[in-house]
C-alpha cells in the first residue's frame, strides 16, 4: 500500500525487528491476496479463449464427448489446415486486410491536414466548427445507412469497396480530435523558427510537425485496424458477393451452415482473431493509453 | 462583426484564415456528404412509402402513426433494447469499476492483469458471439458442464426465451475490461495526497472510497454512462449471429429489426422512420442523463 512504500530505511530501523517483521509480514500476505484474487478472475476472464483453442484441437467425435476433457487426446492440429480448405479463410484475411490498407492510406491523408488547422491556423468560426465536428461523433451511424446505401446502388459502387474506405477519406472525428490534442502538445516556437526560416504552412505541418507525431499516428493506425477488421453490419450491408467479404463477415455466413463442426469452427474463429492479438500484444502499451486519454473502446 | 475584422486583418491573418479553411476542405466535404445530406434524406424518406425501386410515394406521418399504434413487433424490439439496457448497465458500470479499483491496487506487475482483462475488448463481436454460442451450449457447453459437476443444472441459455437476453447480457459482461480501463484512468487522477490527508484523519479504506474515490471518479463514471448506454441501444452482431431475434422474439433487438426492415423487407420509408425514432431516442436520453448529471457529477472547478 502507498504507506508502506513512503517508510524510509530510518523508521525501519527504529522499529523494533519483530515489528518490522510483523510488517513485512503483512504487506506479503496483502501482496498474496490481491494476486490470489486477480489470478483467479484472469483465469475466468480467458476460460472462454481456452476452450475455444482446446476444442480446435479436439476431433470431431472428441467435441461432443462426456464429460468433456480440457486437453485434447490426441492435439489435431491439421484442424486448422482443414479449416482453411473448408472455409476460404485466406481470401476473407486478405480482404479485411485490403479495407484495413484503404483505410489506413485515407486516415493518414485526411487527419494531420484536419487537425493541424483546427489546433494551428487562425481562422473566423473555428471554435463553432470543431464543436460541430465533436458533435457529429454523437449520432448513431444508422441512420444514414439507408439514404447513403441507395446513393452508392444509384452510382454502381455497391458491391465494391468504395462505399467501405471511402468515408476514411474525410476525417474520423475521433482521430481529428486525438491529433489536435496531441499538436497542442508540440511547442509553437518550432513552427515560428521555420516560419521565420520561410517555410509555408504546409511545408511547416508535414517537415515539422508531422514527424512528431507519430505517436498519435501509431495509435491511428491501430484503432483503424481493430475498427475495421471488427466491423460487421457495413460489410454485411454493401458486400454481396461471397468473394469479397471480410473476415467478420464471411465467418458468420458459415455459422449454421456446418453447425456441427465446431472444432472446424472454433480454429477458423481463432484464426480470424490472431492478427488483431498479436497487434494488440506488441501496441497495447499504446492503445491503452490512447483509450484512456479518449475515453474509447476497441 | 467578422466582417469588419476581416477588412482590417493583416495581410498574414488573411492568409493563415484561408489556409485554416483549405485545411477543413475535407472534412467539410465529408460532413456534408456523409452527415448533414444523409440525415435531411433520411427524414425525407422516413415520411415516404419506398421499396428503393420505385420513386418514394409520399405518406407523411403514417409510418410514425403505425409504428406506435399499430406495430407489435415495434414494441417487441424497444422492450427487448430497454431490457438489455437495464440488465447490462448497471451490471457493467459496477463490475467495470470493481475491477479498475483491483487494477489500481500498487502492486508490481499489474501491467499484466492489465493486459490480459482487456483482450475481450478488441476481439470482434462476430468471433465472440460464435466462442459463446459453442461455450453456452446446453449440453455440451464448458459452462453447463462446470454447473453441472458444481450441482447446478445449467439453462438452456440462448435456446430458452427468459435465458436468451440474460445470455446476451452475460457475453457484454465478459468485456468489461473495456470500461476498466477507463475508470483505471480515472482513478489514477485522483490525486495521492487526498488519501493520505484522509488516513491521518483516521478514515477507514471503506470511508476513503466513498468520501473521496466515488466523488471524484463521478466525472469518469458520467461519461461512461452515456457512452455504455448508447453501445447498449446498438446491439446487433450478437442478435443477428447467434440468436436471429429468437427464441420467441426474446432477443430481438432494435437494429436487428431496423436491419430486417430495411435490407430484407426493403421498407427504406419505414426503416428510415424506426432510424430516426432509435437517433431520438438516443438523444433525450443523452440530454436527459446530462441534465442529472448536475445533481451528482462533481467537478473540481465549482
């Protein structure tokens, strides 16, 4: 506890050794409890992967057996082989991964020239508009499927992935606002010295202040990715063709359709899962911390 | 006003207003485009009678009239949302903030607690609906079968009309790390010295968290009211992977028949009006919220 850690070497010392001794003591045993009791709801909290990973394993007679085992057999491993002949697993990741790219190219194009002039430039009604932008943040995103859905039939482009990268092109609110917060951070006499130097505004933004920031562009760069690999009801709405679809989406097509090959099943879920675990395990420093300053969620 | 300042701003401020303008160029564009003309079509076509083929036929109120008169399935979708509101809610505000308080505790390597509760939070809702559906099966699922050898036996779950939005409630419960996390951040901006001024006036851990903790953690707990309870209203992926609304209609949510309506039925005129009802719905609440928030949201400056 924050006391203990304020004692200094002195009032050890002046503690007689048993009492200091009853303290160690005591700080250990709180030390065992709390892990003790976060050990035991991590354990529950990762139950559900486990099994997931233990039933891929298992055979097919295996995943109904009573009482069922937690360690497989005999591991099968060539589940996960199977899984990607049974589904075309391969196709839907390189697809999720192409929107990913989209969106990841319009978010970088759009956001640094956004943000640099709402938290650099002067101009007349700027607080209004970044207010206004703020705003939009608030309203539900179903709402405008139905006009912009018939808008893109109208021009061809369903079916394709226009009507999916497209929007990035224009600024996610949420990246405006975590960018102009983190420009504010950077001081402004680097932009004066350049400015002084003759640099013009956008030489300024993209020599001076876009090659410190990219912190806030990594943490960009890997909401996209998480919001874009999750999403479900977009695709599902202006995708038809089976060939086209993303990994969300092509997964839950084959929900039902081969109800009882769940070991199949859990290895194809595990596998559309991976690349965003082993994102979220080398930038989770990052992203927690970007969640935290914005108060978002995966 | 603008006007006269504009006259005689220095050639310089003129320039940077112009550049500060050129710079929202895009954002505007996709405001109006993607914001402000999907929202005027949208009203427009809630008051029409429009398969998407034809040209919308003009009804005025009458899709409004028959969603609240005459539209049992309206009612069904609002009561299901409302009831998955009111179960998950407040489960997930307070087990949410139980578990920052642990991650909170200084002890070495929670970074790694850390990380592991908060895994949930970036998996897909389509990959976790199809993990519960195999975990809560209702004879073979891991969860039964740990029921059963505690003495219990488990629920149909997703299969019994009173289980399937329990269920539900149950899968958005396994994401709390989501929450913790924000509160974690809330509470690390508590300042120290409050506790310890507190502790050499004698106060208890139990009077520390409520006199000083939940006071200044209200801010925090307001906005993740607000942001928990419009993810709630949103459930989709969960109704329409594992359940389709069933059994009996238990689980089906709003969007779910938002969704059926619009890109099954194609009834745009009437989808667009169960849309706009959800967005007004939202939005009271959202006032509503913030309107209380006066009564018991601390904020240091007052």
């Amino acid at each position: 506890m924050s006391q203990s850690k304020r004692l200094t070497v002195a009032d050890i010392q002046q503690m007689s050794s048993a009492s200091a001794k009853r303290f160690r003591a005591k700080k250990w045993a709180r030390y065992f409890a709390a892990y003790a009791v976060m050990t035991a709801i991590a354990i529950v909290f990762m139950i559900p992967l486990l099994w997931m990973f233990s039933t891929s394993l298992k055979s097919r007679s295996e995943i109904f057996a009573w009482p069922p085992s937690w360690i497989p057999e005999q591991p099968i491993w060539s589940n996960y082989a199977e899984a990607f002949n049974k589904y075309p697993l391969g196709r839907f990741m390189v697809n999720s991964f192409v929107l990913v790219l989209g969106n990841t190219m319009g978010e970088l194009v759009a956001v640094p020239i956004i943000a640099y002039g709402f938290a650099r430039l002067n101009f007349p009604f700027k607080r209004v508009l970044f207010v206004l932008m703020l705003s939009t943040m608030m309203i539900p995103g179903q709402i405008k499927l139905i006009p912009l859905y018939s808008i893109y039939n109208q021009l061809k482009l369903t079916n394709t992935y226009v009507p999916l990268i497209l929007p990035s092109f224009f600024g996610n609110p949420f990246f405006i606002f975590l960018m102009v917060q983190y420009i504010r951070t950077i001081p402004r006499d680097l932009d004066e010295a350049a400015r002084i130097d003759g640099a013009g505004t956008w030489t300024i933004l993209y020599r001076i202040v876009l090659p410190l920031c990219k912190p806030v562009l990594a943490v960009m760069i890997v909401f996209t990715f998480l919001w874009v690999w999750n999403d479900f009801l977009q695709p599902l709405i202006y995708l038809s063709d089976f060939y086209t679809y993303p990994i969300s989406v092509g997964l839950a097509f084959f929900q039902g359709r081969y109800s009882v090959e769940w070991n199949m099943f859990m290895a194809a879920t595990l596998v559309s899962i991976l690349p965003v675990l082993v994102l979220y395990f080398f930038a989770q420093r990052h992203l927690i911390g970007g969640i935290a300053s914005l108060g978002l969620k995966g | 006003m603008v006007i006269a300042r504009w006259r005689t701003a220095s050639p310089n401020a003129r320039r940077e207003a112009v550049e500060g303008y050129v710079s929202l160029i895009p954002w505007m564009i996709g405001f109006l485009a993607f914001t402000i003309i999907p929202i005027g079509v949208s009203i427009y076509v809630s008051l029409t009678q429009w398969t998407g083929m034809e040209p919308p036929r003009w009804i005025g109120f009458n899709n409004y009239v028959r969603m609240f008169t005459n539209d049992p399935l309206f009612w069904q979708a609002l009561k299901v949302t409302l009831g998955f509101v009111a179960l998950s809610l407040p489960l997930k505000l307070v087990l949410g903030l139980g578990l920052a308080l642990l991650l909170n505790l200084k002890i070495p390597g929670m970074n790694f607690f850390r990380t592991v509760f908060y895994i949930p939070a970036v998996i897909s809702g389509v990959a976790v609906s199809l993990m519960w559906m195999w975990l809560l099966q209702p004879d073979t699922g891991v969860v039964n079968t740990m029921l059963y050898f505690a003495g219990i036996e488990g629920p149909q779950w997703f299969w019994d009309p009173d289980w399937a939005l329990p269920s539900v409630a149950l899968m958005s419960i396994w994401k709390v790390g989501g929450s913790a996390i924000i509160y974690l951040a809330g509470l690390q901006n508590i300042p120290a010295h409050l506790y310890e001024a507190a502790e050499i006036d004698g106060a208890g851990a139990w009077a520390r968290f409520w006199r000083i903790t939940l006071p200044l953690l209200t801010p925090t707990l307001f906005f993740q009211l607000i942001i928990e309870m419009i993810d709630s209203f949103k459930v989709f992926t969960e109704a329409f992977v594992i359940t389709h609304g069933g059994p009996l209609k238990a689980t089906y949510f709003y969007l779910l028949y938002f969704y059926e309506e619009a890109f099954q039925n194609f009834n745009l005129g009437y989808a667009s009006a169960l849309a706009l009802v959800l967005t007004v719905i939202i939005l009271l609440t959202t006032i509503f919220v913030n309107y209380t928030s006066k009564r018991w949201v601390y904020y240091e400056s007052e």
